[in-house]
C-alpha cells in the first residue's frame, strides 16, 4: 500500500511539474512573438503612425507590435515628414529619424544596426540655419538656430553693411546630441542698418545654410511741406528722407480741433535713394491754425517734425 500511495504521490508531483513547464513555456513564447518599440526624432515633438495610425509623439514607447513589416511614418509642423517600411523584430528595438525643415528638405535613411534588436537613422550631412525675427531693431539681441546631422562644429558668419561687409565670424558652436543648435548674437547700438545674412557651415566647409533679416534703425528721418501756410482745400506736398534702412515711414497731423489727437494721413514707401514723398489734399473745413507733420519710419526708430499754417495766407 506504501509503495501505490508512493507512486502516486510521485505522479501528481510530476504533472504538476510538467503542467508548470508548459505554462511558463507558453508564457515566454507569448512575450516573444510581440515587440516594444521606443520611437525618437531631431526634433522631438513629431507624431508617429505606425500602418497609418497615430501611436503617440516622440519620445514614444509603444508596446504589443506585431513583428515583421510595418509602414512607419513621422510627422512634424514645419518638417518634411519622414517615411518608410519598417522591419520590426520580437523583443525590444529602436527607431529613429532625423526630420529636415520643409520645404525641399532630404529625409534621412533607414538602415539596420550591428545588432539585431535595434535600428537607427543614418542622416544625410546637412546644415539649416534660421532666424529668430526677420526685422530688428538696431540694440537688440537676434537668435540664430537650425539643425545638424552628421557634424560636430558649426561655424557662424555674418555678412552685411560696415564692418560685416567682407564677412565675420561670430563663433563656433556644438550641435546638442539631437542635431540642433543655438547663438544668441548681441551687437548693440553702433550697427549700420540695412540687410544681413547668417551662414552657418561645418567645419570642412562642404555644407552650409543661409538665413537673411535686416536692422533697422541709427539714421534720421525728416519731412518739409511745400508751402509753409495754406489755405483749406490746397494741396501739400510733404517729402523727405529716411536713412534708418525702414521701408516705409507713416505720417501723422497734429493741429487745432478734430486734429488735436492727431490724424494718420498714410504708410508711404522709401525709394531706394531713402527718399519719400506724399501729395495730400488739405480739408476745405480745416479750422484755421498752426498745424504740425510729423513722419516716422517703421518700427519707429526715430522721427522727423515740421510746422506750417492754414488759414492765414496773406493777399498781396
């Protein structure tokens, strides 16, 4: 009796034992026919679709995948999307794209790593560079930035009016460990205005960007009208010069009655020559008085002022 309790005994342990084994067997086997995915692009911030639906925004991680083929795209405002057939294998893996700004830019390329559970994005060698505003005024600071693949050092030069006629080089900086990069430019009040452009090129000196904007600002800008006393209902002629490098100035009439707050008489275009002009119609009932024209160039840097009269012209 001893020895059936035994075997009996004996048996159940070993069913259970085996029982276990194909559940634990079955368990790895489960895990190993899904793949988790961790998604990251330069810029981050870019949504991904993996077989055209939306798995998060990088830096994403998304598990239960299927391995195999599968489309893969990343989208981005402002960049060209990047896009391609992603071979995706069990386990854990990483994919990677480096996106260019739009319009015109290269996608980067897929390819396969050393070892066989990760993927990453080889970047073609490029360099964009943008700027922070397209205007500034003449004492304020400008950002420059872009993006970088496959290039340690960027050298920043300036070209424009004065002592950046030739070229000069602001700095070097380091891309971060995305590809971007930053100069804060402070050139403070002795700047000439007009147009600038910022390169920005590697150290081999076999790819370079542009980025242009123009200063404004360290010029004068005047107005003269025609007659010096006019009677209501003539016609000015007020003109002048602007040499802060704006492209257009706005004029503004002070005066007695409806003009005491003052009236905006137009936006008037700067010829090539920094010179202006502007044919306007006195008001047949302009209350009689000392009137002021005042012009400003824009973003109103500095203005010009002067005087003259209605309604009291002599009769010779």
């Amino acid at each position: 009796m001893r020895d059936m309790s035994g075997r009996k005994t004996l048996g159940s342990v070993f069913l259970l034992l085996l029982f276990s084994i194909l559940i634990c067997g079955c368990m790895v086997n489960q895990d190993a026919k899904t793949a988790t995915v961790q998604f990251v692009s330069s810029p981050t911030g870019a949504e991904v679709y993996l077989d055209n639906q939306y798995r998060g925004s990088t830096p994403a991680t998304v598990t239960g995948i299927e391995p195999g083929n599968h489309a893969l795209e990343f989208r981005r405002t402002g960049y060209v999307s990047w896009s391609d057939t992603a071979t995706i294998p069990p386990g854990t893996s990483q994919f990677a794209a480096a996106l260019s700004p739009a319009p015109g830019a290269q996608q980067g390329v897929l390819v396969p790593s050393q070892t066989a559970t990760q993927r990453i994005v080889t970047p073609a060698r490029g360099i964009t560079a943008r700027v922070s505003k397209d205007l500034i005024v003449i004492g304020d600071s400008m950002t420059f930035s872009g993006t970088s693949s496959g290039i340690t050092r960027i050298i920043l030069m300036l070209y424009g009016p004065g002592y950046y006629n030739n070229g000069v080089q602001l700095d070097e900086v380091r891309p971060d460990n995305l590809g971007l990069w930053s100069y804060t430019w402070n050139p403070g009040t002795k700047l000439l205005p007009g147009s600038f452009t910022i390169e920005a090129r590697d150290d081999r000196n076999t790819v370079s960007d542009k980025a242009s904007f123009r200063a404004v600002g360290n010029g004068v800008v005047s107005v003269t009208p025609n007659k010096y006393a006019a009677a209501p209902g003539d016609t000015i002629i007020f003109s002048g010069q602007c040499t802060t490098g704006a492209d257009n100035v706005r004029l503004v009439l002070n005066g007695p009655g409806g003009y005491s707050g003052g009236v905006e008489l137009g936006t008037i275009s700067v010829a090539g020559t920094t010179m202006w002009s502007f044919t306007y119609k006195l008001d047949p009932n302009m209350p009689a008085g000392s009137y002021t024209i005042a012009a400003y160039d824009i973003p109103k840097t500095t203005s010009g002022t002067s005087q003259f009269t209605v309604g009291f012209v002599s009769i010779t």
